[in-house]
C-alpha cells in the first residue's frame, strides 16, 4: 500500500494514497455560516463543490500565519474509489471533501511496515495508528472518525 | 570595451560578464530542463499504451503538459533571474564604487580648502611682513651702496697709488685687495641671501680695510665699508628670523614640502627646509607658473593654486598655495609673496591607496587602479605609478572625461589586460573651496565585481531570515517566493501523477518513472535557483557589509584629518609672539593682546569653542570667549590632562590632546575635545615652558556633522532609515551617535569581538543584534593621519535588516 504524507505544523501525518484524488495549491474559500470551527467553509474545483476541513483546528493546533498559504489534498468520494481501495476496506465521504494541510509531503511505499496504535498522548480523535519508515513516525489520520465526526452527524463537537 | 547596456541588456550566456560558474550553472538547469520534454513525451506514449479509457488518457496527456508548460516557464524564470542578478551587482558595485571614487576626491578637496586658509593667514604673519618692508627697502638702496662703495674704492686706489713715507705698499698691493673688494659689487642677492659669498666678502673687506688703515684719510671709504656690512647684515637677521618662523610652521604643519616667501621681483627670500636652504635662498623663481599667476590674478584672488613638478624650490610633485603679501593697510601694493609646497604626492599616495582591497602582504590587489586626473585629464597622482603614470594622458572613455561638478560616472573598459570597470567623480568642491575641476577614477576587475558567492556565508543570519531583510530589493523577494512557488508547484504535479498511476495498479507502473524523473527535475531546478537566489542575496549582503566598511573608514578618517588641522594648528599658534609675551610680562596691556590675538584666531576657525591661555600655575589667563567658561576666576586647570601633557613638553612641534568628556571650561558638563601646546620662553623651540595654550574643539556639533554624512544613502541619493553611525572611545564608550535614542552617547554597546579587537585602520562588517534589533554593521578602527595618532576611537555605522 501506498501512503501519502504531509504536515501539519512541525508533526507527520498521512493517509493511504488510495482515498487522494488531486493535490493542489490553496483556493478561495467560501465561508459558511455557522459551521463548526473545524471546517473552513467550501471550495470550488472545476465546478465542484468540495468541503474543506481545516486540520490544524482538528488537532487542536494554534492557526497558521497568513503568509504561509498551505495546500490542499482532494479526498476521493465513495463512488471514486478504485476497485483496490474497495477491497482494502478504505473509506470516504459521498461529496467531495478536501483537507487543509500545512505542506504536502511525500508518497511512500509500505512494504511490511505496521500500523501501530498510536500511543496514549496521542489525540486519538481521528488517529488510526502510527507508521514507522526508517527513522520517521507518521500518524495515519482516520478518515472515517474525520467524515463521521464532522460531517456525518450534526457537524457537533462530538467528544472522544 | 562593453559600453553601459543596461537598458538593452538581457541576459545572454555569451556575455563576457558571466562567470564561468555561472554559465556551469545555467548550463545544468537548462539540460535539466530541455529534458523533460522528451520524459513527457514518454509518458504520453505511455499512457496511449496503458490506458482503458479516454478519459484516463485525457488525465495523463494534461499531466504532461502542465509539466512541459511548467518547464517552459522555469527556462524563462532562470533567465530572469541571472538577469536580475547581474543587474542587481552592477547596479551595487557603480553606487559603492563611484561612491568610493567620490569620497577620494572629497578628502582631497578638505585637505585643499584648510590649505587655501592656512596660507592666507600665514600671509598676515607681522614677521613676514616687517621682514619684506625691511629687506625690500635694503635691497633698493644696497644698489646704490653697491655702486658707491665702488666709487670710494676707486678713490682709495687712486690715492695709494703714490708710495708714501709711511707704506712700504706698492700700488699693485692694494689694487688687488681693492679688486678683490670690488668684484662683489655686482653680487648683491649672493650677498644678502648667500652666506658662504657673504662670508667670502667679509674676508676680503676685513684684509682690504686692514690695509686701508695703514693709509691717510681713508675714513670715507673705510666707513662705507661699514655701511654695507651693516645693511647686508641686517637682511641676514631679517632672513634668519623669517626663515625660523617657516620652520615653525613648517614642524607644525608636516604635510608641506616647503614654504618660501619671496621679493616682488621672484627672489627667494626665506624657507622652512634648511636643507635645501643654501641652494633656494636668492634664487628667482620669475620663471615658474605658480609665481607668474600669484603676481598677475593674486590682484583678483587673494590665493591661486598651482601644480608643479619642477620648481626650484622643490622637484617633488606639489601643489603650490600663493598668496601675496601685503603692508597693513596698504592691500593694493604687495611686497612679496608667500608660497606653500602642499606634498600632493604623499597625500595622493595616502589616499588613493586606501581603500582599495589587499592581499595579506598588505600589496593592493592586481587590476584595482586609483588615480586622479586634472582638468585637462592628466594624471595627478596615481595608487601605481609603475602602471598608471603621473603627469600623462589619462586613458579613459570619452564620458570620463568631460564630467560635470560633482557628477559620477562608470562603464567597462579593458585597462592593463584586465576586463574592467571604470567608476569616476568629478569634484565638487568642499564648503566655499570650489575645487581645481579634478576627477577621480576608480578602475576595478571585473572578476572581482561579478566573483562567485556560492559558498558565501555571514555568521549570525540565515539565508531566510537574509531573504527577508530590508536589504533585499522587492524584485528578488517577489522571485524568491516565485521560485519556492514553483517549488512546490512541480512537486504537488509529479505527486499527483504518483498518486494517479497508483490507481492504475499494475498499469500505472510504467509511469512511475516518468513521474519520479520530473519530481528530479523539478527539484534540481527549483533548487538550483533558491541557490542562485541566496547567493544573490548573500552577494547583496557582502557588498551592504562593504558599503558600511567604507563608510565607517570615511567617519573615522574624516575625523582623523579634522583632528589632524587641529593638532597642526595649536601647535603654530602656541609659538605665537603675543602669547608668550604675555607670559613673559603679564601686564593687562599684554594679557588685553593676547586675548584679542585669541579672539582674532578663533573667529577665522569656528570649529573651536573656545581658545584659552593657562600659566604655568594653570590659571586661566587669557581666553577667546571667557564668557563661556563658568567661573574663569577660580578656574583652575593644573590636573587636567591637557594641562600636564603640555608641561612636560619637549620642544615645538609637540602637542598634547585630552580625550573626549566634560571639563570645568564648559557649562552644563558639556563634552569637549581639548587640544595643547607649550608657550615657551621668547617663543623659542626648546625655551622653558611657560604658559600652556589649549584649544577647545567644539566636539559635539563637528563630531554630529561628520558622522551624518556618513550615514548609508539609496540610489536616489536619499538617507536609508533606521541607520545610526557612531564613534567610540578607545575603551569602547560611544562619545558620539547619530541616534542617541538607540545608541546613547555614554554608554557601551556589546560589540562583536571582531569589531572591537580592530588594528589601527582595519575595519570589520557583520551581523550585529541589539535588543530586538538586527542590523548589520561596519566598523574601522582609527589608524590616525601623519602625526596625530589617533586616540584609538572606533567609527560603527549601522543599518536595519528589519
């Protein structure tokens, strides 16, 4: 498997290359009223409305400087999942839903490596477990507790 | 020779200009980037090969071509970017270098305008002038003596020639004495001004009137004798006192070679180097161009200015000061004229080879030339002399040559071999000293502008924090983050090129490699330039650093020349006749002289606050402006430095200096540079001491003008903000700022080691942290000007990065 990494100010994370559909630089966002404080409103790609969470809130990290713009990575909608990521069991939103990233990182190859689970410290929230290659750890964000938490129920801060 | 281009100018990799490791450079990129077409074409293939669908093929071929697009755009930004570079250096190295080229001919036009006061107020000397009246005076009647002394000798001859009773002499005896006698009358400037012919003379007068006194009735002739002596004697005292009193001036103010004073007619009458004496004195110097112009325009001017070469007063290269001189009151008559041989050489020499880089032999290094030209562009002085020779043709492009006041001007030429830049300044002249139309040109390597700074790096900044300084001009900010963009840009392509051939399974394995050689190639490219960028940067922060060197040497030798005059003057004016009469007899008549006499100097040299005159007891006894000193009666000066120093004096041509800080002499504990020397006894050179002069340098308003013209200025000419110039003391206390909200004068700032451990005249540049402030800094340290030493002060200008 295939995992996509990037950062969120100083630490790593990642999520399986397989739920990315297109990683670009940041667009307009259109606010919404009222959202949770997790979500930063909508953007349109090539006429496609998509959600954009903004994961430093999500993890609870102080905002970034407007002079670091950020990127943004497209998660694929549940219809565009390839056969393989189907058969891995990976899941995503029916609309599409973009995250809000510091810096998009690298793609990395698994050959064996395990998910570990995340250590106690760690905000479990949206975590599914931690990577290890070479001497870097990255987080894997749990893309499931992300859409339910946010998206699936009543966009509510739900507790851990 | 590459003429100014700067407009036309776009990069071109063919240009002579570009370094080798900068065509290397480019070079790289460019078959980095001429090779992601073929890559893209590849992946097209590809993708026609593997895709099931259009749509998948669709993907792939837009993928490709955003990279080529992409591509495209980085050729272009690379260009740009050299170009940007090359411009930034060339428009740095003509503001720095025609800057350098301006202050050389700055210093030198100083040092001429104290000149042009120097021999106006020596002209006024009363010594000189009695002695001119006296001797003008002699010399008209000694003609006729001359001529009847021969009239009287004839008559004595006559007589002895019938033997007598009481001689055994024969006519032909006295004949010769009377011969030996009379060859002289023709040999009157020998006679005055020649004291071997004189003495010759008064050995054959002394044998001839032993003789004639053996004869009757011989007392007419015998007392002409007399008569003559007496008057050629006189003009030796009057030659010997004027000559004593150059020697003063000259041992005060060494940067002369000579100082003459002549007769209306070109003879030479008096000079300060009595080695050359014997060979000056009674000679005509009618023939010579400075003379010529002092007589005929000194009417309209009360002083000209001459170059000369081949006078005969000195060989050397000097530039003559005249000035004539005249009787109280009668200024429409002259009655001689003074000449003062400025060393231009020794002062070219110190100049033009200062600021220009060294090897560590301390050789300036090979291509750099610095020389000035007059006004009919021959050259006047030269840093090599060997290569750029005085007294020829300057070879220069025609621009340099037909400068305006005060105009720079720079472009390329090839001088010696080399590919240089030429960077020249035309005078401006200084205060009310119009200048002598004179350039100065700077030739500088090409090599050495456009040197690599790859491998640059300053202590105590980061290339980002660099980049987002002050010093960096809009342009490169804009490409850096351009090119950080792109960076980035191309990565989130070729990752999302990984990312879709991941979805392709097996199928998308074919284009993995494609995608990892564009991620490759992106990044060089990118990476190549974030380099090129910083150098650009670290390049911009060298020559900033530089720029505040040089100006932090200009403060400290600005300061150093002007203390200098300073130290030259009170040295002269300690041997001034109405001072140590005072001392000698301190009647009110004499103390009212010589207070007016202070009072009178003072007011043609505003720079001083006050001129005071201590006793030996050091009590102040007389004084320029007594109103300023806050209680004259009971001042006492016996434990002041400059006081002390000045007692223990040896001889004239000595002077003592008390370093910057407040004295009882001022109100309100204001700061005072005081400057001393020894009254002595009748005025003579080694007498005992008996009064002490001191001159109160009127620190705080001549130390603030300096050190602001020393302040960073733009390209437009106009002052940099936030930038603070300041001079320290030897221990490191500033005793002037420009800013002394950030900079207070007293205090002591934590200077980096390698800007306070500086030799005489060396000067340091880096990155200087001051509370919360980041500025970089350049500091040189005081290496003095010929005889003042220097107090081991310190000149620190600095500018915000923030």
């Amino acid at each position: 498997m295939q995992i996509s990494t990037f950062y969120i100010k100083d630490e790593a994370f990642a999520v399986p290359s397989l739920v990315v559909e297109e990683y670009f630089r940041p667009l307009p966002i259109t606010k919404v009223p009222g959202a949770d404080r997790r979500i930063d409103g909508i953007v349109n790609i090539r006429g496609r409305t998509a959600v954009v969470i903004n994961m430093r809130q999500c993890f609870d990290v102080p905002s970034r400087p407007a002079s670091e713009p950020g990127e943004m990575i497209l998660l694929e909608t549940t219809q565009g999942l390839v056969a393989e990521a189907r058969e891995l069991g990976l899941y995503t939103f029916e609309e599409p839903v973009v995250l809000s990233v510091d810096c998009v990182s690298q793609i990395h190859q698994l050959a064996g490596e395990e998910v570990h689970p995340a250590p106690p410290h760690v905000n479990q929230c949206f975590v599914d477990g931690v990577v290890q290659i070479d001497e870097h750890y990255y987080t894997m964000i749990s893309i499931r507790k992300l859409i339910d938490a946010l998206l699936n129920g009543t966009a509510k801060e739900i507790p851990c | 020779m590459l003429a100014e281009q700067k407009n036309e100018h776009k990069f071109s990799i063919f240009n002579a200009l570009i370094t080798n490791d900068h065509r290397e450079f480019y070079e790289k990129i460019i078959n980095e980037l001429i090779g992601v077409s073929p890559i893209c074409n590849q992946g097209k293939c590809t993708a026609a090969a593997i895709s099931e669908t259009a749509t998948e093929q669709e993907q792939i071929t837009e993928l490709m071509e955003r990279v080529e697009t992409f591509a495209a755009e980085l050729h272009d930004g690379t260009k740009n970017l050299f170009d940007q570079f090359y411009a930034a250096k060339e428009d740095f190295c003509r503001s720095i270098y025609c800057t350098t080229a301006y202050i050389k001919i700055n210093l030198i036009d100083r040092t001429l305008l104290e000149r042009t006061c120097d021999v106006r107020w020596w002209a006024m000397e009363t010594a000189f002038v009695e002695c001119l009246e006296r001797i003008n005076k002699i010399s008209r009647s000694l003609e006729k003596m001359l001529h009847e002394m021969g009239e009287f000798l004839d008559a004595s001859r006559a007589a002895f020639e019938v033997p007598t009773l009481e001689t055994n002499w024969t006519m032909r005896d006295i004949s010769q004495y009377v011969d030996d006698v009379r060859a002289f009358g023709t040999r009157k400037l020998e006679l005055m001004f020649n004291l071997p012919v004189y003495k010759q003379f008064r050995a054959k007068v002394d044998s001839l009137s032993e003789q004639l006194g053996k004869g009757k009735s011989q007392e007419p002739c015998l007392n002409m004798l007399q008569k003559v002596i007496k008057n050629i004697e006189e003009v030796h005292q009057h030659v010997a006192a004027a000559c004593n009193r150059l020697e003063d001036i000259g041992s005060s103010y060494t940067l002369y070679r000579d100082l003459v004073i002549t007769l209306p007619d070109g003879t030479v009458i008096a000079n300060a180097n009595p080695e050359t004496r014997e060979a000056v004195l009674g000679r005509t110097v009618t023939n010579e161009g400075w003379f010529q112009r002092a007589r005929q325009e000194g009417e309209l001017n009360d002083y000209i200015i001459e170059k000369t070469s081949r006078s005969i007063v000195d060989s050397g290269n000097s530039l003559v000061f005249s000035t004539r001189i005249h009787s109280p009151g009668k200024d429409d008559q002259s009655i001689g004229l003074m000449g003062a041989f400025f060393d231009l050489e020794e002062e070219a020499k110190i100049i033009l080879q200062d600021y220009m880089p060294r090897h560590k032999d301390g050789d300036t290094r090979d291509g750099w030339y610095s020389f000035f030209t007059d006004i009919n562009g021959r050259i006047v002085g030269s840093s090599d002399p060997d290569i750029i020779d005085v007294d020829q043709q300057a070879h220069l492009p025609r621009g340099h040559r037909k400068l305006k006041s005060g105009e720079t001007i720079s472009s390329y030429a090839s001088v010696e071999g080399n590919d240089s830049a030429i960077f020249s300044a035309m005078s401006d002249g200084y205060l009310d000293f119009p200048g002598l139309g004179w350039s100065s040109h700077l030739i500088v390597p090409c090599r050495d502008i456009f040197a690599s700074e790859a491998n640059c790096s300053v202590n105590g900044i980061s290339p980002d924090e660099l980049m987002r300084s002050r010093l960096i001009p809009e342009i490169n900010k804009d490409t850096y983050v351009k090119v950080q963009d792109d960076k980035q840009s191309i990565k989130l392509i070729s990752l999302n090129g990984i990312v879709f051939a991941s979805k392709l399974g097996k199928r998308g394995v074919a284009l993995g490699p494609v995608f990892e050689q564009i991620t490759e190639t992106g990044d060089f490219a990118t990476s190549k330039m974030e380099e090129l960028l910083r150098e650009m940067a670290f390049g911009e922060l060298r020559l900033n650093l530089q720029t505040l060197e040089t100006f932090s040497k200009q403060a400290i030798d600005l300061i150093d020349r002007n203390l200098f005059e300073r130290s030259a003057a009170i040295r002269w004016w300690a041997t001034d006749k109405y001072l140590w009469k005072a001392m000698s007899d301190p009647s009110d008549e004499n103390l009212q002289a010589a207070s007016r006499r202070l009072l009178d100097i003072n007011s043609s040299y505003a720079m001083y606050r006050n001129l005071v005159l201590s006793n030996r007891m050091g009590r102040i006894i007389a004084a320029s402006n007594p109103e300023l000193i806050p209680d004259i009666k009971d001042a006492r000066v016996a434990d002041q430095p400059w006081f002390t120093k000045a007692m223990r004096s040896k001889n004239v041509g000595e002077y003592s200096v008390q370093d910057v800080g407040p004295t009882d002499l001022e109100r309100g504990s204001r700061s005072s540079l005081i400057f001393s020397g020894a009254v002595r006894e009748n005025g003579s050179r080694t007498g005992e001491v008996t009064g002490v002069l001191g001159s109160l340098f009127d620190w705080v308003t001549e130390s603030g003008k300096i050190l602001r013209t020393c302040l960073p200025k733009d390209r437009n000419g106009k002052r940099v903000q936030g930038c603070i110039a300041f001079y320290a003391s030897r221990d490191f206390e500033v005793i002037e700022s420009s800013d002394s909200q950030v900079i207070p004068i007293g205090s002591s700032p934590e200077l980096p080691p390698e800007h306070r451990e500086l030799a005489a005249g060396e000067s340091a540049s880096g990155v200087f942290r001051l509370g919360d402030h980041v500025y970089i800094m350049g500091s040189s340290r005081s290496k003095g000007y010929r005889e003042y030493l220097g107090l081991g002060w310190s000149a620190h200008i600095l500018r915000p990065l923030f």
